[in-house]
C-alpha cells in the first residue's frame, strides 16, 4: 500500500519541483534581460517570458515523440532548446551579477568615505606627533629650570673676614622664574592641545566603524572579504566564478527536472490495448521474472534451427524369403 502511494505522490514532487526550479528560473532570466534591455524593458518580459514558456514545451515534446517525431523538426527543437538555455543563463548571469554591482557601489562610497575620515585622522596624528615633540622639549626645560633654581648659588670672599660667603643671586632668580612660569604656561596649552587632538582622533575612529558596520555591508560582504584573503583573488573574480557555477547548473537542472517528470507521469498513466472485440483493457507490467522469460523466448526463436547432417551409415536391405511348396499349398 505504501509503495502504491509513493509511486502516485513521487512525480508530483518531481513536477512541483521542475516548476519551482523553471518559474525561478525565468523569473531571474526575464529580470536580467529587461535590465540588459532597459530601454524596452517590458516588451523584452514579454518576449523572455514566452520564450521561457517555449522552452519547457519544447523540452516535453523532445522526449513525448521522442520516436515519431521528424529527425530534421527534432534537431532543430534541440538545438533551439540548447540556445534558450543560454539565453536564459545569460539573464540570470546579468541579473545576479547587477545585484552584486548595487552592493559593490555601496562598498565603493563607504570605502570612499572611510578614505576621507581616515585623512582627518591622519592629518590629527600628524599633529599630535609635533605637539607632542613640543611637550617632551617644554617638559625638559621645565625640569632644567627647576633645576637651576635650586642650584642657583653665587660663592664670594669677604674682604673684611676673608671668608667665603655662599648666597643666591635675586635677578638669576627673577630670570628663572619667570622662564620657568611661561614655560608652565606654554606646557598647559600644549596639554589641552594634545587632549583635544585626541578627542577628535577617538571621535574620527568611532565614525570609522559607524560606516563600516552601517547598510548591512558587513554582513554581506564578510564571507566575501574573507574568501578573497583565503584565495588571493579579487572580490569581483571570486564572484565572477560563483556566478559562471550557479548559471551552469540553474536551467540545465530545471529542463533535466521537466523531462524527469514527463517521465515519471510516463510510468505513472496506465497503458491500454484494443482486444478483438474491440475493446479496451488494461496492459499490466510484467515483472522482472517474466520480462526474463519473454527475453529467453524471444532468443529461442530467433535461434536457428540445426541442420541434420547426413547419415553415412549403410542400411541393411531386407529380402522377403521365397516361398516353399508348403506354403503355396496352404495359400491355396
């Protein structure tokens, strides 16, 4: 009972499958050709769509009459088939490959806009490499004028006690100090200077990954970034390659899907013939076993027939013996 209703149910999972792969098919196919053909695009829908339409017929009568049809209409049909597959490869091409270019041109303004931010940021470290040359040389001096404050000592001998009299010197003073203050000053700017580059730096790297991150673009273009670091190649070559794969396999599978149904509808129907009387019953499906037995028989058949060879042998000729006078008496 099981095996009954697989065999009813399996073709049309065959046929809903064929449809599904087909419809997908020329849905991408008429999509990319109206965009090739934008100038007219609904007129080239239209045609694609027939087209598409003509090509799963064509596909079905190729293997229906696959024994009655003429052989010049069958080549012709074959060829016409091969061609439209190309054509509606050729659409699905242009369709994935300009969905491909909408992300590639959002990319291309992100990186763009990336490339600004990151010649702000640049230009800031720039900066923020002089400024902080100035600090660690202000640093220095501060540090040396500190210094010289507390070495300012001026030794000189009294005349009247000849003794040598250790003091510091007010204008060497004055002189340090206020160095020392302009120096202060001047390091407290550059501190501020330096705290706000790095603000700005800080707030161009945020903005950085704001974009980076922004559309989705991440995402989508991840495992192909990642693809291209693993291989070597280009992102437009691997994308290339991924497309020439999925046209090769996407309407060949879907006419392969189409004669797979006719077929299994084929197996499905059942056979009827005409009796003498005129009329209609059902053929039944020999079984293995008996299609073998027809198969020997048809063999025995054909088989020829073995000639006799011819008998060499010497037959013994028998003589009816002459009758005696006995016998003639009691003939008579």
């Amino acid at each position: 009972m099981f095996e009954k209703i697989k065999e009813r149910i399996f073709p049309f999972f065959i046929a809903l499958s064929a449809l599904s792969v087909s419809a997908s098919a020329a849905f991408y196919s008429v999509s990319g050709l109206s965009k090739l053909f934008a100038g007219a695009s609904f007129e080239v829908m239209v045609m694609a769509g027939s087209l598409e339409m003509a090509k799963l017929v064509i596909a079905s009568l190729l293997y229906q009459y696959r024994k009655t049809i003429p052989r010049l209409l069958k080549y012709y049909l074959s060829t016409a088939c091969f061609v439209l597959i190309l054509i509606t490869s050729m659409g699905i091409y242009g369709f994935l490959s300009a969905a491909y270019q909408e992300t590639a041109s959002k990319a291309g303004n992100i990186e763009a806009q990336i490339s600004l931010v990151e010649t702000k940021r640049d230009n800031i470290n720039k900066q923020l490499v002089v400024y902080n040359a100035e600090k660690e040389n202000i640093d220095q001096a501060i540090a040396d004028l500190r210094k010289g404050l507390s070495n300012n000592v001026i030794q000189y001998r009294d005349k009247e006690t000849n003794q040598i009299i250790t003091t510091t010197s007010s204008s060497t003073r004055r002189a340090l100090e206020k160095q020392l203050d302009q120096a202060i000053v001047r390091q407290t700017e550059i501190n501020s200077k330096v705290d706000n580059l790095n603000e700005e730096v800080f707030g161009y790297e945020t903005e950085i990954v704001e974009i980076t991150t922004s559309d989705g673009l991440a995402s989508e273009l991840g495992p192909l970034k990642y693809l291209s670091g693993l291989t070597g190649l280009s992102m437009d070559k691997i994308i290339n390659y991924l497309l020439l794969v999925i046209i090769f396999v996407f309407d060949p599978l879907a006419i392969a899907l189409v004669i797979a149904a006719n077929y299994a509808f084929e197996r499905l129907s059942e056979k009827y013939k005409t009796n003498l009387y005129g009329e209609k019953i059902k053929v039944e499906e020999p079984t293995p076993k008996e299609e073998i037995q027809e198969e020997s028989k048809a063999e025995r058949v054909k088989a020829p027939t073995p000639t006799p060879l011819p008998n060499t042998s010497k037959k013994k000729s028998w003589k009816k013996p002459p009758l005696e006078d006995d016998d003639l008496k009691k003939t008579y």
